[in-house]
C-alpha cells in the first residue's frame, strides 16, 4: 500500500555531514521525496513532537538534542518519503532506536551512538505507523509545501489570498 512517512535527519547527522550518506541510503529503497526541507526547531516544535515522552525523565535530553543545543546545529533536515510500505521499509533501514541494539548495517547501527549522558545520537527519526506519520508530516510541513496531495485539505483566505490548511 502507498504511504507517506517523515523523516528528520537530526543534529548529530547534520554536524557528521551524514546527509548525503543517509539519503543516499534511503534513495536505494526507491520511494519518492514528495517534501524537503531544513527547519530550525523550536522548543514548541520539539515538544509537540515528543509529547509522547513528556513524562520521561530524559524528555529534557531529547528536546535539547532535537533543537541542536548540543550539538551547536539548531536544525535538521525533514523529508517526506511516499511509496508502498514506506514506513516499515524506511525503520528497517533506520534500525533499532537504541544504536547499540541496531543492525550493524542500518543506518544507526552504522552512525548511532550513546552519548556517556545515555541520550540516543540515532542520527534520523522515522514515523513508526501511519497514525503517527500523518499527526508528524502535519506538525512538521504545511500542504503547499508537499508536491502530493495526500491528506485532505481545505482552502482559508488569510490576508486577501488562498491558503491551503490541513483539514
């Protein structure tokens, strides 16, 4: 089934000049890039996008690793992959979040590392389900920024001009 998913290549990555490797790995698996971007993160972005961990000890951590503050990048490189089965073809690639857990030949099993803090450097996020991959690509790209039309959306006038919204 044809799906979307999103992809952050995060700060670590971005700092490694992994980019071209990373999409370089991803391009073997044939799907499409139907959004691309590089988008400084806000502590706002950060935390709607980890709101699932907020209740975590390390929820601190991971925003401060998303928003780049420890590795002077504020930004990562978001991506939208469509294609059949993109998501679970993407997170095989991906590997394990844990790096030391993670095939030695995906992508954070080859450049994943455990800071000596214990926070995950797992180089790129991957949407885990179709759910979730539709709440992110939401969050994180707007539907004039996508070249597919692939969630509905409906048209506001904002300032005398037509916009599309998410619906």
């Amino acid at each position: 089934m044809r799906e979307a998913a999103l992809v952050l290549i995060k700060p670590d990555a971005l700092v490694k000049s992994l980019t071209g490797n990373i999409l370089s790995r991803i391009s073997s698996l044939e799907l499409e890039i139907i959004g691309a971007k590089v988008v400084k993160v806000s502590r706002e972005l950060a935390e709607k996008h980890y709101e699932h961990l907020k209740d975590k000890p390390f929820f601190e951590d991971v925003i401060d690793y998303i928003c780049g503050k420890q590795h002077g990048r504020n930004k990562v490189f978001a991506l939208v992959y469509a294609g059949e089965d993109a998501i679970a073809r993407l997170r095989e690639l991906a590997g394990a979040t844990n790096p030391e857990e993670a095939n030695p030949v995906s992508i954070r099993g080859s450049y994943g590392r455990i800071t000596t803090k214990g926070v995950y450097e797992n180089v790129l996020h991957v949407s885990d389900s179709q759910e979730t991959a539709e709440r992110e690509i939401k969050m994180w790209f707007s539907p004039e920024e996508l070249i597919e039309d692939i969630y509905p959306t409906k048209t506001t006038f904002l300032g005398g001009r037509s916009q599309q919204i998410w619906a």
